[in-house]
C-alpha cells in the first residue's frame, strides 16, 4: 500500500524537523539526536518500502512504536501537547498503516 510508505517518509521527516526544533527552542541535544536517529530509520524504512523490500515496513512499525511509547510517557509527564500528542497521533496512523502491512 503506497499510503503506508508516504505516512512512513512524512512521520520521518516530522520526526527531524521535531529534533531539530527542539534543539533550536530548548538547546536540547538529545531531541536532536533522537530526531535525526528516528527519522532517518523512518525515511530507511519508507525508501526500502518503495522499493519492494518487506523488511522497511517492520522497520518503520519497530520505530513508530518506540516513538509512540516515548512520546506518551513525555505526554504524561508534561501534560503538553505539543510535541508529544503530536508525534502520538502521527505514530499511531503509521502504526495502523505500516502495522497492517507487515501483518498481511
């Protein structure tokens, strides 16, 4: 399904752009690193996709569910949605898309 693939690549990019904002704003390090480790497994994932390769996908699901479990525990701690529900949100269609592909 290509939809899965561009939600892969756009949470990807969401997640690089997140870490460097977060760095920019809060001069946080581990955003930055975090971020671009992230999304780049996540555009790996959606490439590797597009390409035909099963194993992109699973990257992806592996990814977007660590995502999802740090960003709700940063929810929960901050009680902010911003980035945290987000990234939440993005993480869980990647999730429903990419998941039900590897599944299939």
């Amino acid at each position: 399904m290509v939809l899965a693939k561009i939600a892969v690549i756009l949470y990807g990019v969401l997640a690089l752009i997140g870490g460097i904002i977060g760095y920019k704003t809060a001069k946080s390090k581990v955003s930055l690193i975090s971020g671009t480790i992230s999304g780049i497994l996540l555009l790996i994932g959606g490439i590797v996709g597009f390409l035909g390769q099963s194993w992109g996908l699973s990257l992806a699901t592996i990814v977007s569910a660590v995502l999802v479990v740090v960003f709700l525990v940063r929810l929960w701690k901050t009680r902010k949605f911003m980035p945290a529900g987000l990234m939440i949100i993005f993480g869980v269609v990647v999730l429903l898309l990419a998941g039900s592909q590897v599944v299939s």
